[in-house]
C-alpha cells in the first residue's frame, strides 16, 4: 500500500516517490529521439500510473518544452487523475511579475491542463528579479488557482528562509526544495538545507536519486572502461571511484537480496525512510519506470537503515 503524503491543509497529496523526465524529449543533454522516443516515454508514463505512481516532475527547459507537451498528450489518454510539478527559469530576459504570469500561461498550454500541482524556480538566480518580486508573483498565481503549491529548486537553506518568508507574508506555504541528494550524495545533510527544510515544514524532492546510476550496481570496476559520455568526466565512474564504492554496493545488495529488491530500490527507500524526502528517478522506458516503483511498500528494517547511513557518512 503506497503512503501518500501532504503539502499541506487542502492542497494536493503524491506519493513518497515521482518521475523525473529531464530524459523525455531531451536530445541536447539525453539521447532522445536517438537510442530511445515518444514511444518508449510512453510506456515509461504507463508502467508508472499503472504502479500506483502519478506524480511527475518537468521543467519548461527540459527538451525546450517538449517534456511539457509529452506529458501534456500522455494525460489526455488516461482517465487517471495525475499530479505535475514543473519548473520556471528566471532567464535574463524575465526582469518582471508579467514575465512570470506569462511562463505559467505557457507551462499549462503545453500540459494542456488548467492548474499545475506543483510549480518550482529552478534555480536561485535573482540578478534581473529579486525573490521578493518572484514569489509574489507566485503567490498571486495560487490566489488566481492556476497553480497549487509554490516550490524552489537549488536553494540554500539561507534561499529557502528568505523565500518562505515572502511567501507567508502572502499567507501561502513554500512546499519543497528540488536538491540532488542519494544515498551517497549527502551535502544538504551537512549544509543546512535538510534540517532548515525540515524546520520550515519544506519536503525534499531528491533529484539523481540514483546518482547517475552509482547505485544501480550496473557500473563495476571492471566495466569502468566501457562508461561513456559525461559519466567519463565524473571521477566516481573511473575505476578507482568505483571501487572505493563497492563496500556500499555490496551492502545494498545484501540487503535487497533480504527484501528479493534491487540496489536501485534499496537506494529509493533508503531516501523515503528519511521521512521528509520524495525522490523522483528518471525513467525512459517501462522496466525502469516499474524498478523505480519497487522502492514502494516496504521498508528497511531500522538497522538496515542505519548500517547504510553509516557506511556512507562520510559523503556528507
């Protein structure tokens, strides 16, 4: 049975683990269109309903829009009521509130619905606006109903205060900051943002939940020649990082086998356990949507979690 859980009085409910879809429509930074299509997105949209998942996360950048207008089409063929999270981006050329009304004008054309569940900045850039402007901004778009929850992504703890205080001055919530955060990619445990978040009533969304894939167990020290494309430029994927990971692998792996669960999953419930954390793994096709849901309805045992959180806290 999936736990769902709150933003808050009145405002909407998902379940403790969504869809990121950076991957959907993307062919600057993905291979869309080349290795993998709409089709194959598809699917990865339906195993993931059809999981008990409903909850999707996207951004206006992502493939230029067409993240937006996949999932956009996808939700006109399902009778399933769906939740989606999107994202602005304070571009140089946004240097006003009508900039934002008109970015969210935009997001719901292309998603083709009338109100967004969960609307996020994407990163704290306020050279050309100030948070102030933005989140009023913001706060009039749920007053007008076109979007129900307010989100920041990439946001120092120090970000976050500032920006849920405008927000409450405006009587609305701030209800979650989009940070990277896995089981061995722990910096907002250190940095303040966990525990501010924490404090401020603010869920987790954990972007590369998976760590590129780390956790996956698919990437060994002996097929570190083979990793290609920018996982060639990150340390942790050559051969030396991986096998300092191995001890971790290798505990993932005991305790899956205990569960008859993959390391990815054992990695996703890991984040859920924490309690304040909704991880969102990417998803480009079926078999990855429905691994991503067997992080749900179960739990690590207590000293489970703990022998995990200890073998990696020096990630932190």
């Amino acid at each position: 049975m999936v736990q769902f859980i709150s933003f808050g009085a009145n405002l909407p409910t998902i379940p403790p683990l969504g869809i990121g879809t950076w991957q959907w429509g993307d062919s600057l930074f993905w291979s869309y269109g080349k290795d993998y299509g709409e089709a194959q997105v598809k699917e990865a949209f339906d195993a993931t309903i059809a999981s008990g998942v409903d909850f999707f996360d996207t951004a206006e950048i992502y493939g230029l829009g067409e993240s937006e207008k996949l999932l956009g089409r996808f939700m006109k063929q399902t009778d399933r009521p769906i939740q989606i999270a999107t994202k602005y981006m304070p571009l140089p050329w946004r240097f006003s509130a009508q900039s934002v009304h008109e970015a969210v004008s935009d997001s719901l054309k292309r998603l083709q619905i009338e109100q967004i569940a969960l609307y996020q900045v994407h990163m704290p850039f306020d050279f050309f606006m100030s948070k102030k402007t933005l989140m009023e901004a913001l706060a009039e778009e749920v007053k007008r109903g076109r979007i129900a929850t307010i989100g920041v992504s990439n946001y120092s703890a120090e970000q976050m205060r500032e920006a849920h205080g405008y927000l409450a001055a405006k009587g609305v919530p701030l209800a979650v900051n989009q940070v990277r955060h896995s089981l061995i990619t722990r910096q907002i445990e250190t940095n303040g943002i966990f525990n501010t978040a924490r404090d401020l009533g603010v869920k987790i969304l954990a972007y590369s939940p998976l760590a590129q894939g780390l956790l996956t167990g698919k990437y060994t020290p002996e097929n570190a020649d083979s990793v290609t494309g920018a996982r060639k430029l990150d340390s942790r994927f050559s051969r030396q990082g991986l096998e300092k990971l191995a001890p971790v692998l290798n505990l993932m792996r005991e305790i899956g086998q205990k569960h008859d669960k993959t390391p990815a999953q054992v990695a996703l419930n890991w984040l859920i356990t924490q309690g304040n954390v909704i991880p969102i793994p990417g998803a480009k096709n079926a078999d990855q949507a429905r691994q991503n849901a067997g992080a749900l309805g179960w739990s690590l045992d207590p000293d489970e979690f703990t022998k995990l959180d200890l073998i990696t806290r020096d990630r932190r």
